[in-house]
C-alpha cells in the first residue's frame, strides 16, 4: 500500500473526511501552485470544472505503478471554504479513477490524507510527520514533490 498525505484531511476510495491542524498550509502556501502550470499538469480527457475544480488549479504530482495522480483546488463552496481534491488516473488512461477531496475553512486547506483506489499508495499533502491519521501506514516516506508525501507498506 503506498499512501500521500495532503495536510490533515482524510480519503478512502473516493471518500473525504476533514481533520483540523492549526499549522496547515493554505492554498498559497502549496508550493504545487506556486508554479505555471504546464500543459502535462491538466489531466486528460476530464471536465474539470464540471467536477466542480478550478482547471488553472490542478498539477501533476505523481505516476506511481501504473497510476497518475493530479491535485486541484475546488472554487469557494461557501464564503472561506476550500477544497484540495486528489484526481486517479489509471497508468495511460483518460478515463478518471477516482477523486476524493479534503476542505478547511477561511481559505486554509486543512490538509488531507489520500488513499489510492487499489489502496496501494497513501498521499500525504502537508508536514507528514505532524499528521496523526491510522491510514498512514509504518513504512518509510517517499518524497513526491515539496509539499506531498507518499507511503507504501
């Protein structure tokens, strides 16, 4: 199982659940976006905004055994809410997997924790070591890009 930890939400299968931290990054402060975004960061095939994201928004984090994974901010839900969703596609494919998605408040990205659909990988967006969460698995991390991180038992 690899798992990416995205500040201190958390996805399953497609299924999000928030868990607050006081120090979570806001959209600004994920360095992902902070970059232009290039045309290998738009995942293929997707209706972006029909998914509800910001298409300026999502990047190309990781092509991990046979799957691609995207990031992508979804608009204001609500007046201060934001919302980081992690995109799965499967190695080669334009036929999307899965997206789950993790929301904070007053514009700050709470953080998430993403499982894989195969639950093979867990992503970690965020400090990884300040986050506390059972689907973490007691592997060493692997770095993915500055602000997220990935575990595989």
């Amino acid at each position: 199982m690899l798992c990416v930890l995205v500040g201190m939400a958390c996805a399953a299968g497609g299924l999000g659940v928030g868990l607050a931290t006081s120090d979570a990054p806001t959209d600004g402060d994920l360095p992902e976006l902070g970059f232009a975004q290039t045309d290998e960061d738009l995942p293929p095939g997707v209706d972006l905004e029909e998914l509800g994201l910001e298409p300026e928004s999502t990047r190309l984090i990781a092509t991990i055994e046979g799957a691609t994974f995207y990031l992508g901010l979804q608009g204001n839900q609500a007046p201060g809410i934001r919302t980081l969703c992690l995109l799965e596609f499967p190695d080669g494919s334009e036929e999307l997997d899965s997206v789950s998605c993790a929301g904070g408040s007053d514009d700050r990205l709470e953080g998430a924790v993403f499982v894989s659909h195969d639950q093979s990988t867990v992503f970690v967006v965020g400090d990884s070591a300040a986050v506390n969460s059972p689907l973490i698995p007691d592997a060493d991390p692997i770095p993915i890009s500055e602000s997220v991180t990935a575990f595989r038992p």
